[in-house]
C-alpha cells in the first residue's frame, strides 16, 4: 500500500521568506467530488481552506504531504450518525476519521442533544477529531413537552415544542429529523409532525426521516414524508433509503420506492436519499414489542413485564403479531449487538439466546450454577422449547425477546435484506453514502460494521471490485451529494475557498475490513485525513490534532438577522 508522508520543508525557501502555504499535498491524484474524471494536480491549504489547485511552486509551503499512488478527496460527510454527546467523550472519532470521514450529522432518527447551542460550546472548547453538524430530533421534542407516552400534543405543548425547535434552528442545527419506530414519535400524527417541520424550515434547515415503516408499508411511508416536506416547505432527507426482502417481493422491488422518490422531484419537490452499503440494518430491540405495548414509554413497558400479567399480554401481542399475522417462525435474522443486561449474549441470534437461557434455566433447576437464567418474575415457559438444547419454538423466542429488553437496552443486528436490492438503491445518483453509526468503543460489543467500514466498502467492493459505479462517483455520493443535501456550500470538492477537509485513499488497496462476526477492525487504504487543514490521520495512525468545528445550520444567521 503507498503512504503518505509528510516532507521537510523546502531548501529552496529563504529562511526569510514567511511561505505562501501552510501544507501542500503533492503528487497525488484529485478526485474532486464532483464526479468528473480524476487529475494530477497539488493542493494548497492556507488558514484551513484550500488555497490552490494546481501546480504549486516548489518551497512555497511550510510543509509537504506526498501523495504520490493516492487519490485525493474532498473528506467523507456522513450525513446520517448517532453521535451527539459521545464526541465529548471520544472527540478523535476515530472509527469516523479512518474511515475517510471529516464532517458528520448528528442528530438522526428522532434523537439528539437536548441543547444544541451548549452542545456546540462544549464541543469547541474539548475539541474534535472531526467537523460536527446537527439535526433536532423530533422525539427530543417531545420528551421534553409531554414525556414518552402516546397522546397528541396539546396547543400549549405544540406552542412549547416550536420554541424548542426555533432555538435549536437558531443555534445551529441543520433541521428536524423524526424516528416514526420509535417512542414516542411513532405515536404521533402527521399534522403534528408538518407544523414541527415547518419551524425548522422557516430557518432553511430540512427534514430528515427514518420513516414510519421500511417494510411492506414504505410506500405509505414515503408518501408521509414526502407530504411533511411539502407543506412544512423544506428539503427532504429520506434515512437509510432500503427495501427488505420480504417486502420487496410483495412490492415488485426496490425500483417502486424510488419511482416514488423520482416522480416527487419530477414535480418540482427537493427530496433526497442516503444508505448504507449492507444487507443488515441495526435497531432497538423494542422494536419487535407491540406498539400498545409501549403507549405509556419505554420504561414504563420495562417495569410492567416484571408483573406476570403485563408480561403474558407482551408475550401475546408479540405471538399474535410476529407469528400469526406475519407468519414467522423464527427470529434468526436478529442477532444482538450489544445488551445491557446479558452481555454475554452480544454476538448470539435470538433463537441461540432462547436456547442459552432455556440451558441455563435447566441448570439452575438442576442445582447447578446459575450462568444466564432469564429474570425472576417471568412467567415460566411452557412447550417443547423449554426443554434445554431443544430447538426453541416462536414463543420460547419471545419471551428471549421479552427478557432482554426488560433487562435494559438492546441493540440488534437484523438481516433482512439481499445484496441485489442493496446495490439496485446504491446505483441511483440520488443516493448518498451514510453510516447510521455512533461512535464506537473499539472491542466493545458485537455492532453493525458499518461504523467502520461504511465509505472503504463503498470505494473497494462495489466501486472497485463490482464496478457498480466509478470511483469518481463513489466519491460524489460520499462529498458533494450530502454537501448539496444539507447546503454545505463551505465543503465536499476540492476547489478554491472551501474548507481544507481532505480524505487520501489508495483506489488499488481501499478495503473494509469490518465483518458482522468481527466488526472491530479497521479499514485499509486510507493513510491520511486531514480535518481543517490539519492532518488528524497521518500515515495510518492518529496525530492526536482535534481541529474540528461545528457546522452550523442557516437558522444561526437568520437569527441574528432578525435581531438586528
């Protein structure tokens, strides 16, 4: 693999002479995010922009990055992450950054920071590894004005949960976003959502969805989202834009739902797309509970399968709803990511947890030592799965189900789409690359290996190996596509006044590495990022530099223009 490596300054330069540029990045190849052809040319960066694009003069540089066998990108924006308050915590981002990322939105999926502008504050006083924009989540919102319960908002609360949004918007966040899964989002109707929607477009941010279904009623679901946009009259961004298999057969396939999104902007609306690059999604196990289950919140729904009753209604909601309406038999598409309560499942499938728990029940009431039961207080399992090492029925999975969630959170894996359907979505020019990622904690759990390897498999496998598009517009979909989503007019080429975010990568060698069996592993072929002029990643290994900055949504100028 060719490196990077930073040069010593010019002999050539007069000891007097104070340099025109603080870096050149020389010899290496530009891809400038636009989708256009790659070109020899050298980057200059001065005070964090990029100063030149071109042929720079010898010794006219406090310093040089050779680049020579290396693609030079505009850095990676992922538009669609789960980092909020853990870049305090972990500023590097370092599973963003060697993965070629230098700016993220935060924010998705209906939750965020509760305070965007103390957020930003402290992030700039910690500093980061990265650039870090927002959204405000719809269900942050709502938590705030009314608790995680269902029940529509009332006229105060609506008026209550505007102001939160307004000064969101005006502290810098990029728009509102919604996770109509999750509590208590999904409880919430679509004209409470559009008057939301219409705050956040009033300061030129966008809305942001993880629709109200995925499945077999996506195409309700689009139809939703598209409406919010309309009449709150801001930009759409439909989440990690994806079809389930099952779904896809009963729907005609993924082309179905991207009609829909190709006729909306046939008729004039701004609606746009990311996903990620894999056949797995990754969710809460709440999820898979009944809805009416989760009316009065999550916490609430924990504390009641504690009393036997409230769990045999959940057991029969989940019967009722997963085995007999949709015909399942198995949960063996789910596998847990990471548990609170039972770690020592993280990694296992659900029917694996079943049989694990079943074992370990048997051996307690054996005298033997107890290594995983399910909790106390649950009602005992009854049928020929509650026999150890049998193969566990639908019911003993539930309660599986049951017995983990109410044992703390739960992140899943779920498999339930196929790689044709995958790359059908990936091809379209509408669709951008994201994550769906927080930051990860390097050998912590068993997570979705999309945090680290998202944008290398993009570039690698289906650029590269299956030539599914160039890598010119792999690129494009991972710099200037979300850069024109978002209105991020300051980054996402490479050209003259923009921000100085550079990802250096080896077309030849750039790989995932990351694997659903062993997520933990970096990426290769991408040496160097640099993050506002300055090298963050350098020949493959962190400089400990945290020159990132907040990205800041229209709404703050707006703001300050309406005081004036």
């Amino acid at each position: 693999m060719v490196t990077a490596a930073l040069l010593a300054p010019a002999a050539a330069r007069s000891a007097s002479a104070a340099p025109a540029y603080d870096l050149v990045v020389r010899h290496g190849k530009v891809i400038d995010g636009t989708g256009k052809p790659a070109f020899a040319a050298d980057v200059a960066i001065k005070d964090g922009k990029i100063a030149a694009v071109g042929d720079v003069p010898a010794g006219s540089a406090a310093a040089e990055l050779d680049a020579a066998g290396l693609a030079v990108a505009p850095g990676f924006i992922d538009v669609h992450t789960h980092v909020d308050d853990d870049i305090l915590k972990f500023p590097a981002g370092e599973n963003f950054v060697r993965d070629g990322v230098t700016t993220i939105v935060s924010g998705n999926c209906g939750g965020s920071v509760s305070d965007v502008g103390s957020f930003f504050e402290r992030m700039r006083a910690k500093g980061a590894g990265l650039d870090v924009a927002t959204l405000y989540g719809h269900n942050t919102v709502l938590r705030a004005v009314k608790g995680d319960r269902k029940g529509v908002l009332t006229p105060a609360q609506l008026e209550k949960a505007r102001g939160l949004v307004r000064k969101a918007m005006a502290d810098g966040a990029v728009g509102l976003s919604t996770g109509l899964i999750y509590n208590p989002g999904q409880f919430s109707p679509t004209e409470e959502i559009v008057e939301l929607a219409k705050v956040a477009g009033e300061a030129g941010g966008l809305y942001a969805t993880h629709m109200r279904s995925e499945g077999s009623s996506v195409v309700a679901a689009i139809d939703e989202a598209l409406r919010v946009g309309r009449e709150g009259k801001l930009r759409v961004e439909i989440s990690h834009f994806k079809l389930p298999t099952e779904a896809a057969k009963k729907l005609g396939g993924p082309d179905v739902t991207l009609a829909k999104v190709r006729a909306a902007r046939d008729g004039g609306q701004d609606v746009w797309l990311d996903q990620y690059p894999y056949t797995a999604s990754s969710t809460t196990i709440s999820t898979l509970l009944p809805d009416t289950f989760l009316e009065a919140g999550v916490a609430n729904a924990q504390k009641r399968l504690a009393d036997p009753a409230g769990y045999a209604e959940a057991l029969t909601g989940m019967l009722d709803y997963h085995a007999k309406k949709l015909g399942r038999t198995s949960f063996a598409y789910v596998a847990i990511a990471s548990s609170r309560g039972y770690p020592q499942y993280n990694g296992m499938n659900v029917p694996q947890v079943a049989r694990a728990m079943a074992a370990a029940a048997a051996a307690k009431n054996n005298g033997g030592e107890l290594l995983a039961a399910a909790p106390t207080g649950s009602p005992p399992a009854s049928g020929p799965a509650a026999a150890a090492g049998a193969e566990p029925d639908m019911e003993a999975q539930c309660r599986a189900i049951l017995d983990l969630f109410k044992a703390g959170s739960v992140q899943c894996v779920f498999h339930s789409m196929d790689e044709g359907g995958v790359e059908h979505i990936m091809a379209s020019p509408l669709v951008a690359v994201a994550s769906d990622s927080g930051l990860r904690e390097f050998g912590v759990g068993v997570p979705h290996p999309r945090g680290y390897g998202t944008n290398s498999r993009v570039l690698g496998r289906y650029a590269r190996e299956r030539k599914l598009f160039t890598v010119e517009e792999a690129v494009r979909k991972m710099t200037s596509l979300p850069a024109a989503t978002f209105r991020f007019a300051d980054r996402g080429r490479v050209a003259v006044g923009l921000v100085a975010d550079l990802t250096l990568f080896d077309p030849a060698t750039v790989e995932d590495k990351a694997t659903f069996d062993k997520p933990h592993q970096y990426p290769v072929g991408i040496p160097t990022v640099i993050v506002q002029g300055v090298p963050v990643l350098k020949d493959g290994k962190l400089t400990g530099a945290l020159p990132g900055k907040p990205v800041l949504g229209p709404g703050v100028g707006k703001a300050a223009a309406d005081a004036r």
